[in-house]
C-alpha cells in the first residue's frame, strides 16, 4: 500500500470538511427557512410521527408501499396549509407559493419534480448530498389551499425515484385529508 503525499492527505482533508460543514450550513438554512415561513403567514401546523404517519397508510393504494418505505427514513414530518381561512387573501396564496419557491431556491434545495393539472400543481424539492436527500420539501397550490409538507431524515434517492412516479399520485389525498373536520 502506497502512502499518500502529505500535503495530499491533507487537501483531502480540508475539502472533506468544508464540504461537510457546506452541508452543514444548509441542512441549518432548510431548518431556518421553514422557521421563517411558519412566522410569515398565517396557517394551520401539524407535526406529525413518521412511525405514526404509516399507521394509517393504506398499501393497496398507490404509491402507499413507496410511501411508507421512505418514511422508515424520515426522522421528523410537519404539514403547513395556508388559505384563505387562515387570513389569506384571493392572489395571496399564489404569492405565497412563489415567494416559498423563491426561498427554496435561495437556500440551496434543487427541483427534483413538477407536475400541474387542473386540480393542483406541485413541486418537489431537495437538499442532498451524494445519494442521501437531507430534507424533502413538498409544495401543493390547490388553488383553495398551499400545503407545505417538509420531511427530514437521510432518504435514500431511490425510494424517492419511486414515490414520485406518477402512478402513485393518489398518495396525495393523505394530504388533503388535513382537511377533515375530524382532524382538528
């Protein structure tokens, strides 16, 4: 076995941990964003269990199996929703969906997914290193509603890849369940 340079090993090192603190500071800037957002606006807040969350995940559904699967991976999970109710105004939700995406940008997520029909239009957003997403972040304007669901956790890409084909589209009725006045 050849021994490395010195001055080598050390560059290696020095790369290896400011790309560590790198992420690092945005794994911090996701956690500050979403802080941010939930002082910006009025809305409703729900933090949820992932271990609870699969309890009521129905596998015959589509995307169910793939869901669950990435929630195994997942350390915490909250929803916001904004709306009309809570304070906002016609045009504000729009507004509020473009300065949440603006923000995502700013703070280092890439967009991993985009889908609109006449129902919703959704965008999913990511901040990963190598094959591990840190932080998921699911923006939905159903044009009554924006729901933000953001999911920490070291989720490998590939249960991702899963979860967001568009056959598992039904999943997203899970979110809209929020809306039940039995929830509240």
């Amino acid at each position: 076995m050849a021994l490395q340079h010195p001055a080598r090993l050390s560059g290696l090192l020095v790369a290896s941990l400011i790309f560590f603190l790198a992420c690092g500071s945005k794994k911090q800037n996701v956690d500050a964003l979403i802080l941010q957002l939930r002082k910006s606006y009025p809305h409703e807040h729900y933090a949820i269990a992932p271990n609870m969350a699969t309890i009521f995940i129905d596998e015959e559904k589509p995307g169910g199996t793939e869901l669950k699967d990435l929630l195994d991976s997942v350390s915490s999970m909250e929803v916001m929703v904004f709306s009309k109710n809570r304070g906002g105004k016609d045009g504000q939700l729009q507004a509020i969906t473009l300065d949440i995406t603006r923000r995502l940008k700013r703070n280092g997520l890439l967009q991993y997914g985009l889908f609109s029909s006449a129902k919703e239009n959704l965008s999913v957003w990511v901040l990963k290193n190598m094959t591990l997403v840190s932080d998921l972040v699911v923006v939905i304007n159903s044009g009554q509603k924006v729901y933000l669901v953001h999911f920490s956790g070291q989720m490998p890409m590939e249960k991702l890849a899963k979860l967001i084909l568009p056959k598992n589209r039904p999943i997203l009725d899970y979110i809209y369940r929020l809306d039940s006045p039995s929830v509240r």
